[in-house]
C-alpha cells in the first residue's frame, strides 16, 4: 500500500493529511484513484491529474 501526503488544501482535508493509496484503475485511458484516510474513515475517488497536482508520494507500507 503507497502512502500519500497533500500539497495543499483538497475537498475540505488539510495541507499535509496523509492519505493511503488502495486502488488504482484505467479504463479507455483514464486512471482513477481511490485514496483513504489516515484514519481509515472516509474515502476520495480522484483522477490522475489531481493526483498530480495534489499529492506527493511519501513511501510504501506492507
């Protein structure tokens, strides 16, 4: 599982929130990313752009 950190401020979460990364799909092209929280409780579907522009890749647990 890859860990994620926000650049900045994202769909109410604070700069700096961690947020695990748990799936990840491409259909026809466009990749889907579901991240949740660090602690566990809500979730975020996001595309690959957004991925780019907000969040940074920190390090991989598991």
């Amino acid at each position: 599982m890859k860990v994620y950190r926000l650049n900045r401020q994202f769909n109410g979460y604070k700069k700096g929130a961690q947020f695990y990364l748990v799936s990840e799909s491409e259909f026809i092209g466009v990749k889907e990313f579901v991240f949740l929280t660090e602690d566990l409780t809500n979730r975020i579907s996001i595309n690959e752009s957004e991925v780019i522009k907000n969040f940074t890749y920190i390090k991989e647990i598991f």
